[in-house]
C-alpha cells in the first residue's frame, strides 16, 4: 500500500497510524531493541498474482542480488501491504531481484527522530527514513541524523522523473543530496461527488482541469454558487489545504535555493492567497467546523450538502472512501491555477515518495537497490498495467481517477512546489503552521500576523543557514 507520513497533529498521521496497527504483517519474532522500540523482520500472507508476478520477472534492475540483502528501515508504518492487499511491483522486485527482505524498526510517530537520534548516536543506526513529510532537510540533517547518498545513487539517472529530479536538487548541501525521491505525485487534491456538481447545475471540474480553466476564480465561483447557508449547504470542508493554495503561486514559505534557506513571509503573491482566504470566509463557503468541535465532516459530501473536500491524496489510498459517495460519483481534481502565475505550480506534499539515508548507514547498498526498485515501478511501462489493477482492485479506483491522477501527476511533475517550514525546526513550524490557516479558520488579517512574525522566523532561518554552511 502506498501510504504517506505526515507532521504532528496531521489527520495523516492519524490514518497512516490506524493502517499500521491494522497492517497484516506478521513478524518471525520482535526484539525489543530499547524502551520504546523494536525491530521486526518483515513477513506477510499477501502475495502477488501469478500472472502479475511472471510480468514483473522479466524486468530488467540494475545491479546483482546483494551479499546482504537486509534493509533496516525505521518508520511508524511498514513497508509490507496489509491483509487482503496485493504486493507491491517494487517490494516483489526488491525481494525477486536483489534478495532484499525488510527489517522494520517501530517507533511511535512523536518519537520517531528522538528514537533515530539515539540509535545513530548508539552505533545502531537504521539504513532508511521516510523523507515526504518534508521535515528531514535540512534541519535534521543539520543534526547529524542523515548521510548524502550520492556515493551510492547517481541523481542524474534518467529514471528519476522531471520533477522529482527538481524536489532532489532542493534536498542538497555543497551539491549532495540528503533526499532521494522517487515520484512526485499529486500532492493535495480537491475530491467532490460528481452527482452534486450536476444537480446545482455547475461545470465539472474534471473538465475544467483538462482545458486549463480550472483556476482560483472558477474555484471562487463555483463555491459561491453552491453555499446556502439557510439550507446547510457549505462549499469547503476538510484540512490543510490553504498550504497548497499557498504554493500555487509558485511561492513557498520558507523555500531552499542553492542550499540557502529563503524566507518568503513577506511575498506579495502569498498575501493574495491570504486575502482570497478572508474573503471566503467572510462570505462563509466553509463548513463552520466550530459549530462541530472542529471535526471534519466527509459523509456531507456523499450527502450533498458540502461541495468540495480537498485533502492530500493519501486519502485515495484508504480501502473506504464511501463517506464521498457511492462508486462512479467520487471524482477529484487538482488545486486550482493561480491565473497570476508564469505556470501551473502543484504542491507535492501529500503526495511525494522520497526517502532519506541514516547517519552510519549499516547497508547502504541496500537503500541504492530500494531506491532503484522503486524507479523502476514507477517507469517501466510493462508493468504499469499492474501497478493499475492493484488501484482498481485494493482502492476501488474508476478508469476516470486514474486518468485523474494521471494527469495531475504530469502537472505536479512539470512545476513541483515544497515548503521547508515544517522542516528548520519546532519554533519556525510553531510560528508559521497554524498563522497559515488563520484568514481561512478565523478570518484573521494576514498581513498582521506576518509583520508580527517575519522578524522571527528570519532569526530562526538565518541561524539554519549559519549551521548549513558546516555541511557544505
């Protein structure tokens, strides 16, 4: 199963973590390596189809089987699919092809870097992080908890696609990569319920992102049309997705440049964002979360009563999307075009696959073969029928949904936005995470809170650059 990490506090995070603790893993036996850890060597009952697998053994990986074939990988969810899933094309060439078997080291989400920094202080290291929650770089690396893998993965293969080639030149120091990822998928997605859209009479959004009009004022009108307040009928509901609309300018945050944290703070083009937040608000498109102690509502998207649900596309992967719909109503499309942009800028946060090697690596050679397995998945034209039917069959994706995803993935490939505010460390995420949502939640003026904290967050950014210059 493909499944994404997320900060803190993320409704990812929780999702991630229910799939973990129903995962249909069994172990040949776990060694509690500390307190709050311990270390499982991989095994499952899932299997992969006998005709899917004699497609995956005639693709060609570079590279020999390896002498040591273990690959240890610290991360709250494993690697292994769950009960009743498929195997994944990458896992059956990572066991098929180089011998690889996992070793999953289990922390718990809220400890996961104190657990990674006690082991490659303890001569213990693990070989693999997960690096898309985009909190790995550069604080962490700054650290002393992760490794540039250049020495064992050449970046310029052309097997990296465009954009995840872009996202791995943000992820380096003095010209090292301190992040391999592998797909740049589409990062947050707005999902609605297709019969909705026709019984308010309103154009299909589907149809509007295919002929490039699908932009932040035919997002606007459409959710003016629909809310009704007096009928219970809201345009928006769902988390986090101001971030996306944010990075739709092109513009993150708190950006990397040539290995230089840039603060944008102060950007025009992300106060025009901000004012768009207010302004929906103060017309009150958005379910008033408030009014439901703040817990989101999907079901009213199946209902008919809410209009659009964006959230990363990690929700597409869950086994149960039925809250938004019966089968052939769920649609998606991905966040609207700044019509003031040079070009159509997709956040791949949500989306992203991409990995990072721990400090003290015990198996590099293992994480290069990982990676090159994960590549190959995703390019080998061979098997992309197979990587297709396990979305039909485990996720119960429509041919339509596919061509989506598709599609979103090419824009989000050909112009990737990534912000590293989560990523400098606690006190810049503190001073930025919720302000971002402020003008959307609360209708509070954005141009406030940035003048009260840009100083801030340019003293937390200025420090960072300070202690990167040690790993250049």
């Amino acid at each position: 199963m493909k499944k994404e990490t997320a900060r803190k506090l993320s409704l990812i995070t929780a999702a991630a973590t229910a799939a973990a603790m129903l995962s249909g893993c069994a172990s040949d036996g776990d060694v509690q390596i500390s307190d709050t850890l311990s270390v499982t060597k991989e095994t499952t009952t899932a299997t992969m189809a006998s005709e899917d697998a004699a497609v995956v053994e005639q693709v060609e990986v570079d590279g020999e089987k390896l002498e040591n074939g273990k690959l240890r990988w610290l991360s709250f969810w494993a690697l292994e699919p769950e009960e009743g899933e498929s195997v994944d094309v990458f896992l059956q060439l990572f066991k098929t092809k180089y011998g690889g078997e996992i070793e999953y080291i289990q922390p718990t989400d809220s400890t996961k870097y104190d657990d990674l920094a006690t082991l490659v202080l303890g001569g213990d290291s693990p070989d693999m992080f997960p690096a898309a929650d985009l909190d790995t770089f550069p604080g962490k690396a700054s650290a002393g908890m992760f490794q540039p893998m250049d020495d064992y993965i050449d970046f310029s293969s052309e097997l990296f696609p465009e954009g995840a080639r872009r996202i791995n030149e943000m992820h380096t120091i003095g010209g090292k990569h301190y992040m391999a990822c592998v797909a740049a998928d589409a990062g947050t997605i707005i999902l609605y319920n297709k019969n909705t859209i026709e019984e308010n009479g309103l154009d299909d959004p589907a149809e509007l992102a295919y002929n490039n009009e699908w932009t932040w004022d035919a997002f606007k009108k459409m959710c003016y049309d629909f809310t009704d307040v007096d009928e219970g009928k809201y345009a928006i509901d769902g988390w986090w997705y101001e971030l996306a609309m944010m990075l739709s300018t092109g513009v993150p945050v708190i950006g990397m440049e040539n290995g230089v944290v840039v603060n944008n703070v102060m950007n025009p083009d992300l106060a025009r964002v901000q004012e768009l937040f207010l302004e929906m608000h103060n017309a009150g498109v958005n379910f008033p979360r408030a009014e439901f102690n703040w817990v989101a509502h999907p079901e009213k998207v199946g209902e008919g009563t809410t209009l659009f649900y964006p959230v990363g596309s990690w929700q597409l992967y869950e086994p149960d999307i039925s809250a938004f719909g019966n089968p052939g109503e769920i649609m998606f499309v991905p966040m609207p075009r700044d019509e003031k942009a040079d070009a159509w800028y997709l956040t791949a946060a949500g989306g992203l696959d991409a990995y990072a090697m721990c400090k003290g690596a015990p198996n590099p050679e293992a994480v290069a073969a990982f990676i090159s397995c994960k590549l190959t998945a995703n390019t080998d034209e061979s098997v992309k029928e197979v990587n297709e039917k396990k979305l039909r069959s485990d996720y119960g994706w429509t041919d339509e949904m596919i061509e989506m995803f598709n599609y979103t993935n090419e824009l989000t490939n050909a112009h990737p936005v990534v912000d590293f505010y989560a990523a400098i460390n606690t006190d810049v995420y503190d001073l930025l995470h919720n302000p971002i949502k402020d003008a959307s939640y609360n209708g509070t003026d954005w141009y406030q809170t940035r003048d009260e904290r840009n100083d801030a967050v340019q003293t937390l950014v200025d420090e960072m650059n300070e202690k990167l210059k040690t790993l250049s």
